[in-house]
C-alpha cells in the first residue's frame, strides 16, 4: 500500500474535523448510557453537543515529521483549521468551513481554493461512506496530558476505527468534554503508530476570535 504523506495528514485532520462536527447536533439523553461499540459516537456526540465553542492545538508527528494544529469552532457551523509544518513555516494551509462552502488557503503556493461542501455535507458524507469502518471501545483510561503548559490526568474513553483498508485510528477521548485529546494511526493493526497527535492546549465556551473565520490572503 502507497500512502502520501499530504494524503495521509489530510485524513488525519478530516477524521479530526468530523469528531467535532458532531457538536453540531442538538442530542439530549435523559439517562446514563455505559460504553460500548454500539453507542459510543452517540456518547461522544452527547459531549460535543454542550459547547457553542471549541478551541484546541495539537502536536502531531507523522512519520517523524513535526506538525503543529489548530482547530477554532463556533455554533452553529463555522469552523477554522490551521496545520502546519514545524520544519517550515512557510508550509502552511488554512482551512475554513462554513454551512455551504469549505475553502481551503496553501500559504506556501499563495492559493485558495473553494468547494461547494460545507460542515453538514461532510457529515452526511462521513455517515453515508464510512459506514463499513468498525469501530471498537477498548475502555477507559486516566490520560496524562498537557492543557496550556500545565500537566494533568484527564479520565479518557479508548476508541478505534478500522477502514477496510485496515488502517486503524486509535483516539482518546475526554469523558466530560468529548474532545480527542490523543490520536494514534497505524496503517496495519499492530505496527508501530505512523502518526502520533497530542492536545497541548483547549478551551471551551470561550470567545474566538472573528479573524480566525476571514480570508488570510
């Protein structure tokens, strides 16, 4: 199997990008649900569905190659991503997300580019394709993380998607927020993870900045 790197980091951020559109939704449960394969997108999207806005940054490491990340959303639907590589900060791309539209801003080449797919056309896309991806709750986990230069341990649920290609996306996921704060992927079950993210700061219920949302050019 022949992965790009820019192919693979893309489905990183994209995996990255459904878990938060998931906030999206209006979900109420008037009962405790446990874990299990079954309901654990539906717990994860109880979580998200709290918050009007989410801030996070991640370091992500592909295939040794340092990366930084950094998501900005807001409710109903407006949602900013910002990658970069850490080796050149001139190899940057910005993506902003709106209902109808996504657009996505190559710092390095000065373009942009703009599709007609918005946040809930990727969600429906991500339920309609992805289906046959098996998805396994592997159980809870105290995860020792940082949250803006201070250290904590945070309760975690352990999830795994497996495509039919059988590369596996291992995510932690905080139990009171919803947020990933740990990705691992793998392209075999069992090899050694080819991208490793870590959540090194986020915020929630905050206000964000209306500039992270305009055109950078």
């Amino acid at each position: 199997m022949i992965i790009r790197l820019d192919d693979l980091f893309n489905l990183c951020k994209y995996f990255i990008f459904i878990l938060l559109i998931f906030s999206s939704l209006h979900i109420n449960y008037t009962y405790a649900e446990s874990p299990d394969n079954d309901n654990i997108l539906k717990l994860i999207k109880n979580k998200l569905a709290k918050w009007n806005s989410i801030q996070y940054t991640m370091d992500i490491n592909i295939n040794e190659e340092p990366y930084g990340y950094k998501v900005f959303y807001r409710r109903p639907s407006t949602l900013t991503t910002v990658s970069w590589n850490k080796n050149d900060n001139t190899d940057k791309v910005t993506m902003i997300v709106s209902k109808n539209t996504t657009t996505v801003f190559d710092h390095k080449q000065n373009d942009k580019q703009t599709f007609d797919t918005g946040a809930f056309d990727l969600f429906r896309v991500n339920n309609e394709y992805d289906t046959g991806w098996i998805v396994e709750y592997l159980g809870k986990f105290d995860l020792s993380c940082t949250n803006s230069g201070k250290k904590e341990k945070r309760a975690t649920w352990v999830v795994t998607f497996t495509t039919q290609q059988g590369i596996e996306y291992r995510f932690w996921i905080d139990q009171y927020t919803g947020i990933n704060l740990r990705m691992e992927v793998r392209l075999k079950k069992g090899e050694k993870p080819y991208v490793v993210a870590k959540i090194t700061s986020f915020k929630l219920d905050k206000p964000v900045d209306k500039a992270v949302f305009k055109d950078p050019f």
